[in-house]
C-alpha cells in the first residue's frame, strides 16, 4: 500500500502513537498459509498504533516467520507490519516450495522406492515431499538476514526496542519442545518434555520452526534434526510467560465453531486422507492454545481468591485471545483452482475436493488472492474488536 493511503487509514481509524505497555508480549501460532490471517491483525493494530512496542514477541510454526520479521525489523512497528502484509500478500506456491511436475514427480518416486525397499540396500533418502529451498531463499532476503543471522533482532535489542524473542521447534532426535530464545536477562528454563536454549537466531531456526511434519524437510541445528514447532508445545502460551510478559495478545487461526456447526459433517462416506491429515494437524496446531488460554484464566481466578502473600512464584496475566469469524478452511475452496496444475493434482488426489472444509489444504496452500484474503478477514476481525483491544492496551493489571 502506499504511503499517503497508509498515512490516511491512520488517520481515519484514530491512530495512537504510544510505545505500549513494556510487559506486552505476542504470541502467533502455527497454521502454514493460515498464518496470513495473523497479519490482517497485526495490520490494524500497526494503524492503530504506529510507534507501539512488542517487548516480547513469541511465534511457532508459520508464526515464527511473522515473529522473525516484527522482532528482526529495524523500523517502526507500522513499517514492519507493512512490509509482512508485502511478504504474505505477494507470496506464491513457488517461493515456498517446488511444484513444478518433475519436481513433484521425482519426490514421489523416492517415497516409493523407500518404502518398498524394506530398509535393505541404498536408496535416495527422503526428507520431505517438498523441496522447501525456495523458501529458505525467500525468508533470507525478505528477513535481511546476513550469513544466515538475523541481525535486525540484535539491533532492537541494542536499543531497548525488544526485550526478548523465541521460536519454538520440536527436535526429531529427542522428542522434546525446544525453543530458542535471543534476548536481554533471559534465562533458559526446563520443564518435563520442553526446554529453552539462548541463541542467536538464524533463518534455520524459522525454517525448523515452521517444517510441516513429512511434508517440509527436518532442518539441521548443530548435531540434532528439527521440524515443526507446534508438534510438541503443550503450552503455547508459556514461551512469553517465561520472557517475562505479563500482558498477552494471542492470535489463533481456529474458527471457534458453533455447536451446530461442530456437529455437521465434512465429508460423506470414508475419509479421505485430505480430511484425516486436516483434523490431525488441527490437533497439533490449533486446539492445544485454548487449553493453555483455559488453564491461564483458571490460574488468575485462583490468585484472585487468595490473599497476595499467598501468591508465591505466581501473579496474573492478562491474555487477549483473538480468532477468525469464519471458517478458514472454507475459504480455501473458493481459491483451490488457482493453485499451480501439478501440485493441485497431488492435493486433489488426497482428496480435497471431497470435503467442505478442506483444513489440510488451508495450510499449504500459498497463493495470494487467498494469503489477501486472509489478511483482509483479520484485519476485519480486528477492527471490530477495536474497544476491547484498546482496553486491553491501556488497562493496570
């Protein structure tokens, strides 16, 4: 968008130049294409507030690329924010990964021989159905990343713009939760089946983090493979609380169903796999931070009961959990035919067109007249929850 019109959405909708609280954090979570609609968000609180500050800034998955550019980005909050609505907005299938037939073709013929093989004699190893080297291409120049380093993060640091960032992988060698955190003061924590280690973070880090499981490659750290980070965060939430937020935007990409509409039906007949890897991956990505918002708002009703003393190690945090007023999936079908011809003919043999809400294809799929679409549905949802952010912004814990 150009400036003058960015400059005269600022100042229709009212826009507030203020740093923001400095115990806010933002958490973004997985989603793959979804992602986008993290943006559409991001892009009205940007107008809203062109100079606020993120102390900290947690993503996972598809979130970590949105967490890597706000935290990297050495301008204003509006400037990065404009420069990831260019990013998600221009975004095709072919910057994330290859699609061309022979491509598409020669991975297929390597998953096969693989699985025939039955571990007996040399045959070309697998690492994912996709080649994803077209993304870690794109996110090196987008992210200005120098010999791999995101050094934009540094810089905020250096200057007390950010106080911490963390994205968070799942080690295929260990099966633990990691997260990697670049940060001022921050210790590294340890809890049963997740850890954090400090670090300078890097475009492997992002790749990692958003690795679709089987789909994207694992990405090498040091000596250990790593994939999607949402595999095996329970705790979505607990990253920003570690940081030291006390004050919590959480953006999801779960449209909250109705209890009519949970109960209709998506396919007709058996599943396909398009359908079983949809509920799968839903599972993974979207379900386990609203347990994490419950337990969250249990725990501050708690304290609220006793008397301060009592608190301990505790105290509350605020969380503001904001999430799509439509199904996202949905809105997948109306952009499906667009995709580049041999991937769709891959997507549709899983079975994508004999669903409703094809959630599987949601994730992967990366064109940009459904990327702007989502951009423009959270944008939308934002805006009509205008009042309730700015209280939360403003409101003394």
């Amino acid at each position: 968008m150009k400036a003058d019109s960015a400059d005269r959405l600022q100042e229709l909708s009212g826009a507030i130049r203020t740093p923001g609280p400095r115990d806010l954090g933002i958490v973004m979570g997985g989603g793959g294409a979804r992602a986008a609609y993290q943006v559409g968000f991001l892009r009205f609180l940007a107008r809203r507030y062109p100079e606020l500050q993120i102390p900290y800034i947690t993503g996972v998955s598809a979130g970590a690329i949105n967490a890597a550019l706000l935290a990297s980005h050495h301008g204003t909050f509006l400037q990065a924010v404009e420069e990831l609505s260019q990013l998600w907005g221009n975004l095709t299938v072919e910057d994330v990964f290859r699609v061309d037939t022979r491509s598409l073709a020669a991975n297929g013929i390597r998953w096969l021989m693989q699985l025939v093989s039955g571990g007996i004699g040399r045959v070309p190893q697998v690492r994912g159905l996709v080649d994803t080297h077209p993304l870690q291409e794109y996110l090196t120049e987008v992210l200005h990343a120098v010999h791999g380093e995101l050094t934009g993060i540094q810089y905020n640091l250096e200057r007390d713009r950010l106080k911490a960032v963390a994205l968070t992988t799942t080690s295929y060698s260990t099966g633990q939760s990691v997260t990697w955190v670049q940060g001022s003061h921050i210790s590294e924590w340890e809890r049963p089946q997740r850890k954090a280690h400090r670090t300078v973070l890097t475009v492997d880090h992002v790749m990692a983090s958003s690795a679709l499981p089987l789909f994207f490659p694992a990405i090498q750290l040091g000596d250990a493979w790593y994939g999607d980070g949402g595999l095996r965060l329970a705790a979505p939430l607990s990253p920003a609380l570690h940081l030291g937020a006390r004050r919590i935007i959480a953006i999801s990409t779960r449209y909250d169903r109705s209890a009519e509409e949970a109960e209709e039906h998506s396919t007709l007949g058996y599943p396909p796999p398009a359908q079983v890897a949809g509920v799968l991956l839903n599972s993974i990505f979207l379900d386990l931070l609203d347990h994490d918002a419950l337990r969250l708002e249990q725990v501050n009703r708690l304290l609220a009961d006793l008397p301060r003393d009592k608190w301990e190690n505790l105290e509350p945090v605020r969380l503001l959990t904001l999430r799509p007023s439509c199904d996202l999936g949905n809105l997948a079908n109306e952009h499906e035919a667009r995709l580049p011809r041999g991937f769709r003919f891959l997507t549709r043999g899983l079975g994508t067109k004999h669903t409703r809400s094809p959630d599987f294809l949601s994730l992967v799929l990366f064109q940009p007249d459904y990327l702007r679409t989502l951009i423009e549905v959270g944008e939308a949802d934002a805006m009509a929850q205008a009042d309730k952010i700015s209280e939360f912004l403003n409101e003394n814990i």
